[in-house]
C-alpha cells in the first residue's frame, strides 16, 4: 500500500510531465536526433547474452543508441598452465568485431 508521500509525489510526477509540452518529445522528433552512444562494462559469462540482445536492439532501425566501446577485466590465468585467457565478454567482442577497451 502506497503512503502519502509516496502518492503526493507521485502526483506531483505525472501533473508535471502531462503540463509541460516540452517533457514529451513525439518519436519522430526523437528518430532524427544523433544515437546515444552506451558503453558496456562487464566481464562475466552471463554478460555476453545482455551484449548480444544490446547489440541487435542497436541494430533496429527506430533503435535509440549504439554500443561504442566494450570495456573488461584484462585477460587472467587460467586453467593449470595458467594461460592469459579473456573474460568471456572480451572473447565474445574478439569473436564478433566489436570495439573493446
């Protein structure tokens, strides 16, 4: 259950936004705007399927940003040689092309 100060801001919030014309911007308007430029920062195996979906979503026509830059851990020893190995995200950005810091 909300208390009053969560309602009042609330209120507050959506009275604002529909008064002023300039908050919503009509999505065509927003289209012809340059990209948002998002850096991704992350290392772990889980990371790869979130910078694959981001990298389609960039793709999409109407999309509103572009992934710049890739940025990981540098490569770690691993295994019994201790062999230099990326993170799995480093890997996935090798294996595919994209910009990597």
């Amino acid at each position: 259950m909300l208390s009053s100060p969560q309602i009042f801001r609330r209120s507050c919030c959506l009275s604002a936004a529909a008064s002023s014309p300039s908050s919503v911007a009509p999505l065509s308007q927003a289209l012809t705007t340059q990209k948002k430029r998002l850096i991704f920062l992350a290392s772990p195996q889980v990371s790869t399927c979130v910078l694959d979906a981001l990298f389609n979503a960039s793709f999409a026509p109407d999309s509103l940003f572009e992934v710049a830059a890739i940025v990981t851990q540098p490569p770690s020893g691993r295994e019994r040689g201790r062999k230099l190995m990326p993170s799995p995200v480093a890997q996935y950005a090798l294996d595919n092309g994209h910009p990597l810091i």
